[in-house]
C-alpha cells in the first residue's frame, strides 16, 4: 500500500513552523527518498508574530534536511497578486504584514471573521503555487474535529491523520534528533507559545500564562487595538487589561477556556 505521506501530483505542504508540521514534512520527505518532486512546494507564510524560535526552527530544519522552505508574506490588497518572498534574514519580525491587513481592513479579526487566517496565509500560499493544486496539513489523528473539518475539502491532504500520528509520535521524534523547537513544551507535547504569539483564538488561560512569562508580547495587540478602538476578542479583557491581569495579583483570576483551532496549526 502506497505510504500516505506520497504526493504525486502538484501540492503545496503548509509548514507553520511548530513541530508536528516539521514532523509531516520529515515524513513527506522520507517518503520520497529526500528529494520532493519539483511540482511539491513546502511553504511558512509568515505573519510577522512568530517567536524568534520558530524562525530558527524552520532555518533548521532546512538545513539539516536539505529542503527548500518557502518562506512568504502578505504585503498589501493592491499587490495580492504575488506575496512577497523572503528568509530567515529578511523576514518580518514585529507583525508587518498583520498589522498592514488590520490597516486596510479598518477592524480587527475575530472570532467570527477570521480573515487574518485567510489573507495572511491561505492567500499568499494560493497566489505562489498558482493553478490547481494539492494542500497537505499537519493535523494528527488525535485532532478528530479539525480532520473532519479538512477532509471534507477535496484538495487537503491529512497524511498524519492518515498515519494514525498523534501528539506523542510527534513527541517521541523530536525527542531523538539532534535539533528542535526551542520553545518550552507541555507534559501533553504541545507549546502554548508556538505560532502566532497571543493569537485571539487561544483560550483565555494560554494567553494568561504567555503575557506572564512575556509581557512585552502584549504590546504589539494593545497597539492594535488601540489603533482600531476595538477588541480581537469581545468577551476577553483587552490585552491592555491582559498585561494589568498579569501581574501577582492577576494569579487570583481562573479562565477555564479552550483554544479556537485555525490553519496556523502546530
């Protein structure tokens, strides 16, 4: 039986930069001798907000796989047509592209319209790729609800679903190579801080635990909220108020919440 991790047909792998993501690509990888065919792309749409290890990790895992990384960003409506292509070196580090978006848009994304998702991301990797093509996403057999989801859309590929992959496979892996994310990892395997840095759709109690441990994360979103005068999240303090909550004494506080799952993935 053919390996889920073979494409054979044009195909772009979403790489978010976290390590189940990297984990899939290892795999594509392995299943194509190392070598991708030239129609296969691996693209990390940057949004500007990733933490400075996740820009690292993915510069590594280049290398030491010897693949190709595209790295792309949004870079305005009136330039759509092509996203702008860069690196590790020249890539946005203080949320550029995101808050261009916000500021052509004139609101803030939110639960209900997460177009930052879509422009900042699944655009700028269609526009790239071109024509008709394959997506392949890092979504683990123990991600029930976000596989039916995926699998429903007839040209998204979940090879790691596929593959019976959970969060521990992905654990167990990382845990014998000689390189890794280096962002701090939960007894459960995963990273509060990877990917978009205080994204709205994590729950309440992640982003807590993040502005406490980094608090001039917040500054970016309290910017943004104040260049709109609104909020990401209409049912969350404000991340002004965040940062106040943070302190010793916002320890009182309990958020009992559930991240929002998107195409950022892990």
């Amino acid at each position: 039986m053919r390996s889920p991790y073979y494409i054979n047909e044009p195909a772009a792998i979403s790489f978010s930069g976290g390590r189940t993501s990297a984990y899939m690509l290892y795999k594509i990888l392995e299943a194509h001798d190392g070598k991708l065919p030239d129609d296969v792309k691996v693209t990390f749409a940057n949004t500007g907000k990733e933490l400075e290890a996740t820009y690292d990790f993915i510069r590594n895992c280049a290398e030491n796989w010897d693949v190709d990384i595209v790295w792309l960003e949004y870079q305005g409506r009136k330039k759509l047509d092509m996203p702008k292509v860069v690196n590790h070196a020249t890539a946005a580090r203080n949320g550029e592209p995101f808050a261009e978006l916000i500021e052509s848009k004139g609101f803030l994304p939110n639960g209900v319209m997460r177009f930052c998702t879509q422009e900042l991301k699944i655009i700028p990797i269609e526009k790239y790729m071109g024509g008709d093509f394959l997506t392949v996403v890092g979504i683990r057999a123990d991600e029930p609800r976000r596989v039916v989801k995926q699998r429903a859309k007839p040209d998204y590929l979940v090879p790691l679903a596929d593959d019976g992959v959970t969060v521990e496979t992905v654990r167990d892996f990382w845990g014998k190579q000689n390189f890794g994310l280096d962002l701090p990892m939960m007894p459960n395997g995963v990273s509060n801080m990877s990917n978009c840095d205080l994204c709205f759709l994590k729950g309440m109690r992640i982003k807590m635990s993040i502005v406490r441990e980094r608090p001039d994360l917040a500054d970016w979103w309290i910017t943004q909220e104040a260049k709109i005068n609104g909020r990401f999240h209409k049912d969350n303090p404000s991340y002004s108020e965040m940062k106040v909550i943070a302190s010793d004494q916002g320890q009182l506080f309990d958020f009992d919440d559930e991240s929002i799952p998107c195409f950022c993935g892990d």
